[in-house]
C-alpha cells in the first residue's frame, strides 16, 4: 500500500539546455506606422501632463499673446498627399480662424484590412488675433481655402483638436527676470519629461519594446497666472509621443537578416532585444510615416521545441532514455530528477513531469 501510494506521488524534474546562438547586430531598420501588412510596425503612444511652479515677480507688464495647440489634419480625399503652405488657415464653427506658420504635407489616404483609412499628419495653429477669446475646447475644423473647390475637397480635408487651444491673453501680467523664468522652465521641463517616460513605461502592452530615446516630446506654456504675495504661477505641459515596435516582429526580422541562422525564425526565440543600443534616425510626424532606426549590440537565439511532446516521449520511459532523445530536440543538454529517489523510469502521466529551460547568460556588449 506504501509503494502503490509512492507511486501516486511520483513527479520528475528535466532540465533542458536548449540549443543558442550569439549575434552580433549593427544595422539600420525602418518601420511603419498603421500599416498591418507590414513586414516591421510601429505604434504610438501619446501622453500629456502639466505641471506648476511659484517664481517671484518684480512688477507687472502690458502682454498680447496669441492662443495656440495642436491639430490632426486629415486627407480622407485621395491616396495622394497634400501639400499646405505657411498661414493655411483652419477655422472652427463659430468662425474662429487659426493658421499654421510652417508648411506641411499630408499623406494620402491607405487601406487597412479592406478599409480607407484618411491619411494623417499632426500639426501646430496659432490663433490669428491674441486675446483669450481664442482659448477654446476640443473642437473640429474646415480648410477655408479648399470653400470652392469643385473636386469636392472642402468636404474631404479637415482638422480636429489634439490639444485644447490654449495661451491666448491680453492684459497686464506678472513681470519675472528672463533669467528666473528660463531657470523655472527648463526645471519644469525635466520633471515633466522624466515623469512622462515613467509613465510610458508602465503603460506598455504586452509585446512591444519602447527603446530609449524613442520618443518625440514637445513643450507649452500657459501665460503666467498671479500666485500671491509677489509670485507669479508658472505653468508647463509636455506631450510625448513614444514610438512602440513589437517585438515578435523585430526578432523575426533580425533572425531573417542574420547569416548564422539557417532555420525559420518560428523555430527560434532571440533575448535580449530591448537591451541592444538604439540610435534615432528618422522619427515620424505622428502615427504615419517612416520610422527609421539603428541598432547596436548582442543577442541571443534560442532555439524553441514543444515542451508537451517531450513529456509525452519521457512518460513511463526509463531514465537512462531520456539522453537519447537528445537528437530529436534542438538541445545541448537534458539532466533529470526523479522523485521517489528509487523510481527508475518517469510517471506515466506526462503532467506530473515538470520542464525547466535553463539558458546560459551571455554579455550584451
């Protein structure tokens, strides 16, 4: 009765060294962005915080300041891109007009899973009189240059709010040296910046990698407000934009382009991905466009075996089999335990066989 309930307990442990390769990686890669059937993409991820700071004030000053913020102007006309000059107007419903100050050129439209997709660009309008009656909410926009258009354009370019138009004021407002303001700013700056890549960071989906220095961010400022007792209130946001790349995708293609891998890249796992150094070449305007970068360093591939078939092979069988099996899986090496110490073969049930992968370490540089 002891020995049959022994036997009901019997477990084994196998550890498995599977089969690697070390690569050494120097190459540029270039990804796109909302585009499913490419070979490597991109995703990004935006985010936006504001923070505020006390600065003493030496006086007041007579200011004009134009409201301004962000803007994403759609192609949804043709699949050819759209070029916009300097001072192309964007007016709201209520007839409020902003202009861009630099030109820009919007992508044409694209097809995602059978569907037209408007091509896209992010952009930046200033309100066309300073004043807070320009400070506005999220709102929509038309291209008043396209109004007589016969192609049909005015119906099929338009803008929407990314960010609430905000900054535009007339009156008196606190007066802080340049000196103390620049100090505060680029203060006010770097905790923004630092708070947003934390954040980014834990807001990654599974399966993709944020590099380092992936990432675009841009800085505004709201006039200064009256903080009290001879301060004026500083008041900073930041909006990133962080460039994500699956990972299963980069591995597959840096298996591909690798000379000492001769087996499919399904057949293979590589470690060490997100460590390799990362050097921006070409960030795009937004969620389109090129994504262009190089990477630098050492990998690891490892190859990969169905670990259910190997404990199917093992079940029941005798110990001294299991270095046998040695060339029917990409492994270096199999040892293994058996509990009772006395059991001289593995438990019928494959289940009650545990499967440890034990990879060697390797220096990343």
């Amino acid at each position: 009765l002891a020995l049959g309930i022994m036997s009901l307990l019997a477990k084994a442990e196998v550890v498995v060294v599977p089969q690697t390769e070390v690569l050494s990686i120097k190459k540029t890669y270039t990804a796109t962005g909302q585009d499913a059937s490419a070979e490597l993409s991109y995703e990004v991820l935006p985010i936006s915080k504001s923070m505020s700071t006390k600065v003493t004030a030496s006086g007041e000053k007579q200011v004009e300041r134009k409201a301004s913020g962000k803007i994403i102007v759609y192609n949804d006309f043709s699949s050819s891109e759209q070029k916009l000059v300097a001072n192309t107007r964007f007016e709201t419903p209520s007839g409020l007009i902003y202009r861009i100050k630099d030109p820009i050129t919007v992508p044409g439209t694209n097809t995602v899973g059978g569907q037209t997709v408007p091509g896209s660009i992010e952009t930046t309008v200033y309100a066309d009189v300073s004043g807070a009656a320009y400070n506005s909410s999220l709102v929509d926009f038309t291209i008043p240059g396209f109004k007589n258009d016969p192609s049909g354009r005015y119906e099929k370019f338009y803008a929407r709010s990314k960010t609430e138009m905000t900054g535009g004021f007339v009156g008196m407002e606190k007066l802080v040296s340049e000196e103390e303001l620049l100090a505060a700013r680029q203060s006010l700056q770097s905790s923004i910046e630092k708070s947003l890549l934390a954040e980014a960071k834990s807001q990654i989906p599974d399966g993709f990698i944020m590099f380092d220095k992936a990432y675009s961010i841009s800085f505004s400022s709201k006039p200064l407000d009256d903080g009290g007792e001879g301060t004026a209130t500083l008041t900073e946001t930041g909006d990133i934009k962080v460039y994500l790349i699956k990972k299963v995708s980069l591995d597959r293609k840096i298996l591909a382009e690798s000379p000492e891998i001769k087996e499919p890249a399904d057949n293979l796992t590589l470690r060490g991905t997100k460590d390799l150094t990362f050097n921006p070449i070409t960030l795009p305007e937004g969620a389109t466009g090129q994504f262009v970068f190089g990477l630098d360093g050492r990998v690891m591939a490892v190859w990969v075996f169905d670990e259910d078939e190997l404990r199917n092979d093992l079940a029941g069988q005798s110990k001294n089999k299991m270095i046998s099996l040695l060339p029917s899986y990409p492994v270096k090496s199999i040892s293994g335990s058996l509990h009772p110490s006395w059991k001289k073969s593995f438990p019928t049930d494959p289940s009650k066989i545990s499967v440890q992968i034990r990879v060697p370490d390797y220096a990343t540089r």
